[in-house]
C-alpha cells in the first residue's frame, strides 16, 4: 500500500491535497512540489519500521509521479529526525526478533538509494535535530536549506554502530573525509553555522522562515527544466567514482539526449525571442 491510499486525503485553505495529521507521514501537494513531513513530533521524528516503509513508499510514488516535479523532506514540530527509534529497536533485539538486524537492506539502503536516484530535486528541510539516519536523509538530498535551531550529529558511534543510510558515501563528499571520519568518531554536534562553513548545508534562515524558504526553492526548481536536473544528478553522481573519459563520455550521452527535448527547444527559443522560458519537465 503506498502512502497515496493508506489514508484519506483532504484541502486545507491553500487548496493544497494533505493528508491525515494522525499519519506518520504527511504528504502535500502544490505547485509541482510534494512535500514529505515526517510526523511524530513528540518522538522527534525518529524511525519505526512503519515510518520507513512509508517514507519508502511515498519517495517512490514521487519519483514516479510526472506531476512531482520537486520534493521536499522536513520534520513536523521541533526536530528534524532523531534516527532510528530505539525503544522500538531495543524491544526488538530483547525479544529475539531480527528486524533491528534487517533494516538496513530493507529500509534505510532503498530510501536513500530512492532519494539519490529520484529523478527530480530532493530539498532537505532541516528543522531542528538531524541525528544518525536522519543526518544522512538530508545528506543524500540534492540541497539542505536549514534553520537557525538545526543541528546535525552522526549519532553512530555512540550506540555501538558504524554510518549507514548511505553517510560514509555522502558526508565525505559535502565536507571531506577527515572532517567526516571526525564528525563520525566523536559523535560531535554540528550547529547550523557550522553545518554552513564545514558546506553541509547551503543556506540558513530564521526556523520562522524555514518552510516557506524550501517551498520557494522548490518551487523555483519545480518550474524548471526538471529533465536537465535529472541529468545533473545522475552525471555528477557518476562522475564522482569515475575517470575523466568516463565522465565526458556520460556528459556527451546526456547533451545529446536532453538536446532532443521539448526544454531545450524552449529555452532557445525564448532565448532568441527575448522572453521567460516555459519549461515543463519533457
């Protein structure tokens, strides 16, 4: 069941589609942007198996819905995502159960896998705390937008494990693999400034400011060229673990395929016309 039909949808006053806000998962829909609020605020957002079989789920539904043209990930009330749930995790691992043991492969590896491949921006919405799993999330997302009150913290080490949610891949690649080996073995805090200067997020505002900033960029980006945004995702993902011959080559594969699209023709046109660009993603 994906996060579409698990509950009933309803309108609130923008007009935008949203979601029960008993779910673990609110969905919103408005101006090619889908925005995905992790919601259990009292928790801080941390993991349940059943928050990251939605969030699974729902990344999935976005990548696959030509009406989603961008996609924003935040954190409803004061945190961002704490990480894995522990309560239920220790439950688990009292009891015997090998869930605890299995989610990696299950949960945390496809959704920042889906993430990463999603073929359309992905803006992490840092409100408050980002800690172990929920650090990566926004790592592996295209951009970080932040607010003043968020923190990052690799949260690993101090419970015994290494990174996973993809962090030993995307962190060295933000900030370098000293700084990322550090952060990692000290479990040290990052506060927003930080995260600014060490290039873990583009951009802090006010936390009052926060959801409207990454609404706008996304929408920015929403009515873009989102084929080519694609592209830039995939060739510099591909660039990062190849040689130059390898990169070039993927860079001529891609021109030639987005030079055939309506978007190009579009932006060359109006180029020659003088006038604004109308993109529609094809």
């Amino acid at each position: 069941m994906t996060a579409h039909h698990s509950t009933q949808a309803t309108t609130n006053a923008g007009g935008e589609s949203e979601r029960s806000a008993e779910d673990v998962l609110l969905i919103t829909d408005a101006d090619g942007v889908r925005t995905l609020t992790l919601n259990r605020p009292k928790a801080y957002n941390s993991l349940t198996v059943e928050l990251k079989e939605r969030l699974l789920a729902a990344l999935r539904d976005a990548a696959e819905d030509d009406e989603v043209r961008a996609v924003v990930l935040t954190g409803a009330g004061k945190a961002f995502c704490a990480g894995q749930d522990l309560k239920e995790h220790v439950g688990m691992l009292r009891s015997g159960d090998s869930a605890p043991l299995r989610t990696v492969s299950e949960h945390y590896n496809p959704i920042v896998t889906t993430i990463v491949d999603m073929p359309k921006p992905v803006i992490a919405a840092v409100n408050g705390s980002a800690a172990g799993a929920g650090a990566a999330f926004a790592y592996a997302s295209d951009l970080r937008i932040a607010g003043a009150s968020a923190s990052f913290v690799m949260a690993f080490a101090g419970v015994g494990l290494g990174p996973d949610s993809g962090a030993s891949w995307t962190l060295q690649r933000l900030i370098g693999q000293g700084r990322a080996i550090e952060l990692m073995m000290l479990a040290r805090r990052v506060d927003s400034a930080e995260a600014l200067r060490l290039g873990l997020v583009g951009e802090v505002v006010p936390d009052e400011e926060l959801a409207a900033r990454a609404q706008a960029v996304a929408a920015q980006l929403a009515a873009g060229p989102t084929s080519a945004y694609a592209k830039v995702k995939s060739t510099v993902a591909a660039a990062a673990s190849s040689s130059l011959a390898e990169a070039l080559a993927a860079e001529d594969a891609a021109q030639t395929e987005l030079g055939r699209t309506a978007d190009h023709r579009e932006a060359v046109e109006a180029f020659v016309e003088k006038r604004r660009p109308k993109f529609t993603g094809k």
